[in-house]
C-alpha cells in the first residue's frame, strides 16, 4: 500500500484544491485574530486566544467536503483508479490509501490554521483562558473531527462514481449537518419557562406569570437530542467553534465510532462495486 | 497451443440483463486477437472482468493459468496492460508525470525508462503540455504508455482507434503491430472498425449477445472467405446462361450485375459472351472479407447495425 500512498502524496502535492483550501486556512487563521481584535481595539478589552482558535474547524469542515469529493473524485472521472486495479492493488489497500491521503489533508489544513492563528494571535491578545485539559481535549475535537469528516466523505466518493455528483453531495452534506446541529442547538436552549404578562385595562396593572415552554425538551427526547447534538459532525463542529460543550470529553470518542462505520461500510460496499 | 487467457462459461448480470451469457474463449500466446462484435454484445464487459474492475456472476476465466478465483489472479495482471475505453490517465498532468505515477503506483525503482516508452508512442516532445490539452489521438497513446508501463506481456485494448483521425488510426495500427512483432506481447483487441482488425489480427473472436459465435485464426478465416469476380455487362440473362453451360458457380445482382465465384478463364467468358453479343462494361476481384464472414456469422442484426 505505501506505493499507492506514495504515489497518491506525490499527487496531493501539485493539487491545486489542496493548496487553494491550505492557503485558505491560513488566510482565514490571519482574518480571524486581526479582526478580533480590531473589533475590541476602542474598548481597552483585549481578546483571549481562546476567541477564534476553534473558528478554523467550521472551516475545514467545508473544505474537505470539497477536497475529498475533488482529489477522489478525479481518480473516477479521469478512470485512473482502473489503473490501480488493473495491475492487482487490491480494493481495500487502494481505499485505505485515499482515506489516509484525505485525513491528512485535512489534519494539514487544520494544522495550518493553529500555527498561524497562534503566530498572529499570541503577540494580539491574551493568553488561553481555558485551563490546560478543556485546551487539550478541544484540540482532540479538532484533530477527531475532520478526521471522521473525511472518513465520511472518502466513503462518499469511493461509492459514487461521477466527481460532479460526489462534490455536490459532499457540499450539501455538511451543510446539512451543520443545519441540523444548528437545529438541535436551537431546541436545546430552549427555556424552560418563559413569562407571560397580563395587562388589567382598567387599572393598568401588570401581572407576570412564568409558564412552562411546550418546545422544552425533557426527558428521553431531550437525552436523544443531547445525543444527536454530541454524535454528529454538525453538532460537533458548532460546540467546537463556540467553545461551548457540555459533554466535550465525549465528542472525540464519537468522532471514532463515525471514523469506524462510515471506512468500515465504505470499504464493504467498495469491494462489491462494478467499476467502469 | 499455449493461451494466454481462457475462460469458460463466463457469465456477468446487471439485475435482468445478461451481458455475457456463457463466453467461452481462448487467446493464443503472441497473437493479436481481435474481438469483433456490436455495441452491447458484451465486449467491454469482458474486458472488465479480465482487469479486475468487475467480478464474474458465473463461470471462470484464466490468466497465464491462473484461475480468476486463486487468490494469485493479482500476480498475473501484474502482466497485464490495458486500455479500456477511454484511456486512463489524469487530464491535469504532463506525460511524463502521468507515467512517474504508474511507475510509482507499480513500485518501479527507476524512472529511467519512461524517455523510451514516450518515445515508442511518440509523445517524447510534448514537455509541460497537460494531457487536457492533447489531442484524442495522443491521450490514447499515452493511455497506451501507461498500460505499457509495467513491461506486460499481455495488452488489452479496448476501441483503441475509436474517435481517431486516419493519422492517428494508422499510428496506432502501427504501434500495436511493433509491440506485437518486435517485443513479442500478446494483444486483445475489441474494435467495430473491422478493416482496421483485419489489417491486425492474427486470431478472431465473434461475440453475439454475450458469447463467442465463432473463434477462427486469420490464415482461417482467409481460406473461409471466398473470393468472387464482379461483372458489369450489358445483359445478365445472356451472361446467366454462358456461365451455366459452364457449370460456374454465380450470382445475379441486377439485370448488369453479377458475381462470379472460382476460378475462371477471363478470354474464354469473354469470347462467349461476345459470340452472343453481350458486352463486359468492367469486371474486378472481389473479396468477401472480415466484414462479409461477421454478418453471415452473426446474421442480419449485425448488418442493421452495420
């Protein structure tokens, strides 16, 4: 398999997708402090790193879906991977190889964002509020999620044929997802009660009465939605970017399970497809 | 005789659609065999399953006398190149960079052959020209390079020539021939243009909706196919009854035209035809040709596809 990873690195190399997301990163991880700080410059308040570190993985999230479903996509459209099979590379080492050529871009482009947003930010603003172990298991978050993203999407266009078709998917799917994570976000702040104010016409009076929210989420269903929110990538990508996550320590272990299902069903239905 | 490739009773179905339907055949070591059918008759298919991209519903196939089932099947293909339909190589890079892939992704130690094998196709002056920006003709050499990349000994193409100008027809013709005579590789070769195949093959196979009609080598099919003498005269009654005193064998097209099978003494027909007034306009050897024997062989469906 090193061959095929050899060959495929080589090609990475000279991609341009891959270059233009990279040097989109690193120009979002100079936009992103810069911009902060500006904001706040008037206020005598200085930013934390903490404010934007994150920022990046909403962002490679985009970016590997349209990475993965170009750079693999090519290999279908271009009938290049008829090349790997036809001299015997078997079918589970060529989609290992493109796997762990995706996973890699991506962690680059992840990569590429922390180094430079530490080397503009660190002069910027303060230090990192958050104490070591958050910093730490966030990076973990980070580091997991584009991980099992690409694992999702290399699935996608190992199983999909034509590049147009896996690049739109690939696109739409992660904006679905964030959709969705935005969605149970949005249900899971959902207050309790809210308060309800009665006027007296007559003698204007103002009565308040807190009264209990029907949208609330309680129970299983609440549990499920917490769940839902942790487990998926979209819901993942929020809590990471906000730094905001109630069952942080969580969210890499999820990341592992989706990396596992979703290479695990890729390579099954990979090695029964009919190439063409 | 030793094969290359056999199979037997190969069978691949696509849901309700059979694309071949117990195909039984051999390829010799060192022919150029030509596989001759019409769109759907399961050519491509087959050529699929031999490279791996696809795996076989029923029936076996061999390589080198490996059975597709043996897990060493990988080994022979090791000896194979291929070009199947349309060539495979990524649009955005030069020749040579395309080739360094293959050689990498075939575990090659030196890229020091690669000058040769674009010089054997002809694309050693292309430098940085991106493979998007070739021509049809070049890109299926280069197609070619990169099936020849791992020195194989056995080539399958796949319509090599389909889309090519004449230059570019003959360039490929020629190629094919040279890898064939001078370096001793085996070739199966799939193409509707069936002059192009005579003027190659060494052996024939005819598919008909997913099996071999008919295996034949081309001294074979030479002898099978019978020579005629085409005639334009003023009157083919006259010309009918000379030639049946004569006990020739012939075949009347129009009331001028004729064909005239065997061998025949032209002065003595002419003479006797002139004896009864009956004028030869233009006469000339026919031959039944590759085309003729497939239409027989696979009927008249052929020759509405034709």
């Amino acid at each position: 398999m090193s061959n095929l990873l050899s060959a495929n690195f080589i090609r990475l190399r000279k991609n341009k997708c891959f270059w233009g997301c990279f040097l989109f990163m690193a120009a979002a991880a100079v936009y992103v402090p810069v911009m902060r700080c500006i904001s706040v410059a008037n206020s005598g308040y200085k930013e934390r790193l903490d404010n934007g570190f994150f920022f990046g993985t909403l962002f490679v999230s985009i970016l590997i879906a349209v990475f993965c479903g170009l750079f693999t996509g090519t290999e279908y459209s271009d009938g290049t991977i008829r090349n790997k099979l036809i001299i015997g590379h078997r079918r589970t080492h060529i989609y290992f190889s493109y796997l762990l050529t995706n996973v890699f871009a991506g962690l680059a482009m992840q990569a590429v964002y922390f180094v430079v947003f530490l080397c503009i930010g660190t002069p910027l603003m303060e230090p990192f509020s958050l104490n070591t172990k958050t910093l730490l298991c966030f990076i973990a978050i980070a580091v997991m999620l584009p991980t099992a993203l690409s694992a999702i999407f290399t699935m996608l266009a190992m199983i999909i044929s034509s590049k147009a078709t896996v690049g739109v998917i690939c696109v739409l799917s992660i904006f679905l997802m964030i959709i969705a994570g935005t969605y149970i976000n949005f249900r899971l702040r959902e207050p309790e009660t809210y308060t309800n104010y009665s006027f007296t016409p007559e003698d204007g009076l103002r009565e308040e009465l807190e009264e209990k929210n029907p949208r609330y989420l309680e129970g299983t269903e609440r549990e499920v939605y917490q769940f839902l929110y942790d487990f998926l990538p979209g819901g993942q990508v929020l809590q990471c970017s906000t730094l905001d996550s109630k069952n942080a320590p969580r969210l890499p272990v999820y990341s592992g399970i989706i990396f596992i299902i979703s290479t695990a069903a890729g390579i099954i239905i990979f090695r029964q497809k009919d190439i063409k | 005789m030793e094969y290359v490739l056999k199979t037997n009773a190969l069978k691949k179905q696509y849901r309700n659609y059979k694309a071949l339907n117990g195909l039984n055949m051999n390829v010799p070591k060192g022919s150029i065999y030509g596989f001759v059918g019409k769109n759907g008759a399961g050519k491509t298919t087959l050529i699929r399953l031999l490279c791996g991209l696809q795996e076989p519903t029923d029936g076996e196939f061999s390589i080198y006398g490996i059975n597709n089932r043996d897990k060493d099947i990988r080994k022979s293909r090791r000896r194979i190149g291929a070009v199947v339909e349309t060539p495979s190589i990524y649009l955005d890079m030069t020749a040579e960079d395309n080739l360094k892939q293959q050689y990498r992704i075939l575990e090659l130690p030196s890229y020091d052959s690669i000058n040769d094998l674009l010089r054997l196709v002809g694309l050693e002056n292309t430098g940085k020209k991106k493979a998007k920006n070739f021509s049809l003709g070049m890109r299926q050499r280069l197609g070619i390079a990169v099936a020849l990349s791992g020195n194989p000994d056995f080539l399958i193409l796949d319509e090599p020539v389909n889309g090519l100008d004449p230059q570019g027809i003959i360039e490929i013709r020629e190629l094919i021939l040279d890898l064939n005579q001078k370096q001793g590789i085996t070739v199966l070769i799939s193409s509707h243009i069936l002059d192009e195949l005579a003027r190659l093959a060494t052996h024939f196979g005819f598919i008909d909706k997913g099996h071999i009609v008919k295996e034949i080598s081309a001294a074979e099919l030479e002898a099978a196919c019978r020579k005629c003498i085409h005639l334009t005269v003023s009157d083919t009654s006259i010309l009918s009854r000379v030639l049946d005193e004569t006990g020739m064998e012939f075949t009347i097209i129009s009331n001028t035209e004729a064909e005239i099978f065997g061998e025949i003494s032209v002065t003595e027909l002419a003479l006797k035809l002139s004896a009864q007034n009956c004028e030869i306009k233009s006469m000339g050897e026919r031959d039944e040709g590759l085309e003729n024997y497939y239409i027989n062989l696979v009927g008249e469906g052929a020759r509405r596809y034709e």
